[in-house]
C-alpha cells in the first residue's frame, strides 16, 4: 500500500554529552523521501542492527514464538567484529546464550569471513527472518509509542509495523530518531572515546610474533630493545609513530600467522557525524599503514609481516547512550552491584577507557569491575512506549559504558532484549509494563 508523501527526520546532531531530547536541542534535517511503501505484514518483535546484540535478540525472541524480523544496514551480521574486525570477543556475563554463541562461532578468536553465516543461521534455526541492506532513516511514532522503522533501501523507503521494536544499532539511532533523551560523552567536556581502524595482519611468525593485550602488558611484555612500551614510546618520540598511538596492541587472530592489530586512534570523533567518519575513515587508514611499518622494523616476529584484511567501516567505540528508566553507574560496575530487576547477571569487563584526547587510556591502566548486575530498567526509554534499547547504546553512564560495551556482554544484554520484547508481544503489553520475574523466568534465572 501507498502513503502519501513523508518527510522522515534526519539524523540528530546532538549536544555533545547533555542530556538531549531527540527531536528539541539537536539540528534535524528533514529529508523527503520518495513514496514510502508499507513493507510485509506487521511483527511481532522487529529488530535494527545485526551486531551481537541484535542477533541475540532476534535469536531469543523467535525461540519464545515471536514472528521476529531483523534489519542491517549492511550485507553482513556481526556488527563492529564482521564489520570493522574488531576482536577477540571479550566481557563475559552469567549468561547460557553467550557459552552457545562462543561454541558456535568458534570461541573468542572467531573467523571473521564465517561469523556473519554463523549468525544467520543462528537467527534462521531460531525462525527469525533477516532483511539486509536496509537503513533505518525513521520511527513510526504515535502518540510516544514506537509502531516500527523507516527503512531507506535501493527499491525504495519501506515501512515496516512491530508490537514491540528493539533498537540494536549501537548508535541508538532508532531511539534517538523516535525522540528519545540520550547522552553522549563524558562529562566533563562531552568527548567520546577514540576511534579506530583494526585490522588483520598476516605473515606473522607464529611461535615469535609477540602479543600485547593492553597498556599493563606493554609493560610486561619484552623485546631485544626493552619493553613494548619502551620501544612504542620511542617510536613515537621519533616521530615514526604518531602522537595519538601510544600503545600498539597484539591480539591472537583465527589462524597462527595472523594478529589482530589494535592500535590507530582518531580522537574527536562522533560516530553519528559524517564529517567525523570521513576523516576518521582516511586517518586511522593511513595510521595503520604507518603502524605496520613499524611493526616490520621493531615487532619481534613481525618482519615480514603484511596487511591481510583492512575492515569495511571505521570502529565507533563509543556514541548515544539512550537514557532509560534505570541507568548503570561507574560506581555499580566497580563494586559489582546486584539487582532485583537484574536481566543480565554478573557481567564483566574492566572499565576500559580509551583516551578521547591523547594517546592510551584515559585513566593510565583500565580500572577492574567486579561482577555486576545490568536492571531491566536499562533497557526500557525513559519516555517511550513499544520500544526496548540492546547492546552498546543502554542507559548508563560513559564510565559504565566502558565495561558493559564489549561482545559477550552485548550478546547476554540482547538475550534479555529479544526475551523481553517477545513477552511483551505475546501479553499485549508494553515492554515497561512487564512483571521483570517474568523476564527472568524465561531467561532461566530461577530454574
Ligand atoms: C576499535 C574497537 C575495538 C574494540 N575491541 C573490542 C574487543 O576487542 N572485544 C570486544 O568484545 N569488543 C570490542 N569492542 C566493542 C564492541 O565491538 C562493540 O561495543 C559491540 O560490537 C557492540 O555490539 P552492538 O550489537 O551493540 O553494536 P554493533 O556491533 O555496532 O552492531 C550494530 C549493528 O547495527 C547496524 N546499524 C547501525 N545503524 C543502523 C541503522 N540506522 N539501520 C540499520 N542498521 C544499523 C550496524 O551496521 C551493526 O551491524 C571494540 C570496539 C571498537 C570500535
């Protein structure tokens, strides 16, 4: 069928940290489309973003019965690990669904070329269906309840009608284009934390080449010319290093001759802004180019070392926080807060804050967590209906965010999601409405 005209909402440049209402204090474009068609029949739980929270969503919720739909924006699942190499997967939660995901895909040091089928098989066994290339450019919202997606695709825009929908995009674009309140940044100067090109190289030498986790190893980690650190911070105060790259990290790939390679920064960034992509797309390129040189010279095991696979996007650590009826603190995640309304158990990763302004970590050394309870509240918009947030844009703080970000934990809290959304479905009611043991029963917290 046939609307007329739209004019769906663009992209919201926010204020940079405040707490902003999508649709007041930020610049809306309008952008018109052309005719909008209405695409299928109504679902039951719809899904934007493909990434680990998505997929977990989509996987949870169609086990529970639902006639589920998931939509990417690109050609592949697995969000930033498919899409911008990013890996191993790290964080961990109290959480069955993410032991089944590591199983699947082949643990923490999955083949990035097959985690996308993996996931869609997952998400097809499971009956949920898959739409690719389709972008979300719109919510449909009525009377502050979210009623599906605008969709730009190449046959056109498309409008697709949900019970329930689930914003997975990691941006929180969906909320943010509903109207949702969101946060970016730290507090203090609103800055979020760098982005990054990862990638793979291979060629390595597989019982020489070093690893390097993080900054504390750098410091552990020894080399014929001192420690790694030692032999970054000098390349650095040669100028054979950028600035902004501190710390060259070393992670295992898939195969023996290969390491995944962590270490360009673009500071500055805003993911949800295209100037800031474009330059952190040709930058944090160029840097790895750069970074590789370096490993060829001064990476025992690197010599001979080349760029095996370059990602298709640019990593965004860090964009909209979508702010919810509860919100995680750094304070939660440092002494291992537990929940009553708890939906994800005892996740945990360290604070891990990538300096937004200079290079390495913004705390010197990232700070332990103890295992921690994310609240269903997290995940419920504050101020809207038919809506539920997964993955890296929850409600919680910049600090807290920093822990709870990371693929495992991003799998367990879009498990919660797709189980929520399902049930909420399933009763007629709105996801806010839900008896939270009723969540927790069907996760399989009390059996
Ligand atoms: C450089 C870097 C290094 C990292 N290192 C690690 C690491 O070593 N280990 C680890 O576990 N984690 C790491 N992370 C964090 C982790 O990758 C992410 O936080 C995690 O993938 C978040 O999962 P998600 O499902 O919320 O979002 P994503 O993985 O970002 O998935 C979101 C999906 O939504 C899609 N999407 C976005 N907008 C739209 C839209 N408008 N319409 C339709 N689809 C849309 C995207 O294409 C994507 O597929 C790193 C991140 C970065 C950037």
């Amino acid at each position: 069928m046939r609307n007329r005209r739209q004019f769906l909402r663009g992209a919201l440049t926010g204020a940079g940290g405040a707490l902003v209402s999508g649709g007041m204090a930020a610049t809306v474009q309008a952008v018109e489309l052309a005719e909008e068609q209405r695409y299928g029949q109504p679902v039951d739980v719809l899904i934007c973003g493909g990434g680990p929270a998505g997929m977990a969503a989509g996987v949870m919720a169609a086990r529970q019965g639902a006639k589920v739909l998931l939509v990417e924006r690109y050609g592949r699942l697995g969000g930033m690990a498919v899409q911008a190499l990013v890996g191993p997967l790290m964080g961990g939660a109290d959480c069955p669904f993410v032991d089944e995901v590591l199983n699947r895909i082949g643990g923490r040091h999955p083949d990035p070329n097959r985690m996308d089928l993996e996931y869609a098989a997952m998400l097809e066994e499971a009956g949920a269906s898959i739409m690719l290339h389709a972008w979300a450019m719109g919510a449909v919202v009525e009377d502050g309840c979210v009623k599906g997606i605008r969709l730009l695709t190449k046959q056109g825009a498309l409008r697709i009608s949900a019970k329930v929908t689930i914003d997975a995009t990691g941006d929180g674009d969906v909320a943010c284009l509903a109207g949702a309140e969101f946060e970016k940044g730290r507090p203090a100067d609103k800055l979020m934390q760098p982005a990054s090109i990862m990638y793979l190289v291979g060629g390595v030498d597989s019982d020489e080449a070093i690893l390097c986790g993080s900054e504390e190893e750098a410091h552990q980690v020894r080399t014929p010319a001192g420690s790694w650190h030692e032999v970054v911070a000098k390349a650095q105060s040669t100028g054979e290093l950028p600035p902004e790259i501190g710390v060259v990290r070393l992670y295992r790939g898939h195969r023996s001759t290969e390491r995944i390679v962590n270490a360009t920064q673009i500071n500055r960034v805003d993911g949800t802004q295209v100037a800031d992509l474009t330059r952190g797309e040709i930058e944090a390129r160029r840097q790895a180019y750069g970074v590789l040189d370096f490993l060829r010279k001064h990476g025992p095991g690197y010599e001979n070392a080349h760029i095996a696979m370059m990602p298709a996007i640019l990593g965004i650590r860090e964009t909209r926080r979508i702010r919810g009826v509860d919100y995680l603190t750094r304070e939660d995640v440092i002494t291992g807060r537990k929940r009553p309304d708890v939906v994800v158990r005892s996740a945990s990763f360290v604070i891990d804050i990538h300096n937004p302004t200079g290079p390495g970590q913004a705390e010197n050394f990232a700070t332990r967590t103890q295992p921690y309870d994310i609240p269903y509240g997290c995940l419920v918009p504050r101020s809207l209906d038919g809506l539920l947030t997964a993955g890296r844009c929850i409600s919680g703080s910049h600090d807290a965010h920093a822990s709870y970000r990371v693929q495992c934990i991003a799998l367990a809290i879009g498990a919660a999601a797709g189980t929520a959304a399902a049930l909420a479905a399933e009763r007629g009611q709105q996801p806010r409405q839900l008896d939270v043991s009723h969540i927790q029963n069907a996760l399989g917290f009390n059996s």
